[in-house]
C-alpha cells in the first residue's frame, strides 16, 4: 500500500512538472511583455516603450481585493521618495469601471500611474492568478523578480533597491 501511494505521488509530482513546463508564463530574467492600456484620462499607456529607462514596479489590483488598499496607500511615500531615483509604480487595474477606480485613486491620493486593463488581457498575459501581485522589471526592460500577495513597504524596498 505504502509504496502504491508512492508511485501515485511520483506520477502526479510528475504530470505537474511537465503541465508547468508548458505554461508560457513570465519568467524571471526574460522581458517584460509589451502592452498598450488606456490611463484613467482616456489617454494610452505604452508599455515598456514609456518607461524606458525607469525601474517599474507593474502591480494588478483590483478595490475588492482585501490587501490591495493598504499596500497601495503605504506604497505612495516609498514611490514618492524613489521616484526621483528612477522608480515607476504602474498599478494595473484588472476588469473594473473607470468610476470604481478613480474613486479609489482618489480616496487614496495617490500620484503613481493607473492603467486599466477593462478585459483583463494584459492579467491574462502576465499569468496573474491572485491579487495583488507586482512584478519588478528593470531598467532595460527584464522581469527581475514578483511579489505575489500582500506584503510591505520594506520588501518591496527590497526588491527595487539593487535596481536602482
């Protein structure tokens, strides 16, 4: 018995292994996909043709999400602080109205860019399965690491710092 749930387990160890294989996903150390969204001003965004040049940190986001609102309101004073040294947050709103999101900007007085992504293509291309969930790319455009759920302004500190 013990050695049949064994083999199972090999099986299914796997059968995972080779189905994430095959996920085009985004890996670290590979470039960042290109993407066009509409700023909350009806104007395009470019990525990364705009931010050449910047260390971006993409974030998805939605106002529903439970840790999305703390995070984003405690990212404000680091990209505040940073944005001189070369730091752009782009924080990409997946699948909600322009009403919704602007209340939310507003509320929370950020001054970072908002992108929305109205059918959730560009979540699709990045293979977001959970908010919140940031991505950092460097200056030329690589995919350097990915904070996927809640965390803090000090982590985040953390993943830009050597970037910048």
């Amino acid at each position: 018995m013990h050695s049949l749930r064994l083999g199972f387990y090999l099986v299914l160890l796997t059968l995972l292994a080779a189905c994430e294989a095959e996920l085009p996903g985004i890996k670290t150390n590979a470039p960042a996909p290109a993407f066009t969204l509409e700023r909350l001003d009806g104007s395009a965004l470019h990525f990364p043709e705009q931010y050449r040049g910047q260390v971006v940190a993409l974030r998805f986001w939605a106002d529903w999400c439970p840790y999305c609102y703390g995070e984003m309101k405690a990212l404000e004073p680091v990209y505040r602080h940073r944005h001189p040294e070369g730091l752009a947050i782009l924080a990409v709103n997946v699948m909600q109205p322009l009403e919704t999101v602007q209340r939310f900007v507003d509320e929370l007085g950020l001054s970072y860019e908002i992108a929305l992504d109205r059918q959730g293509e560009v979540m699709r291309r990045y293979q977001v399965m959970g908010l919140p969930v940031t991505f950092i790319i460097d200056r030329q455009g690589i995919v350097r690491s990915r904070i996927i759920g809640e965390s803090t302004p000090e982590v985040f500190e953390q993943a830009i710092a050597s970037l910048l």
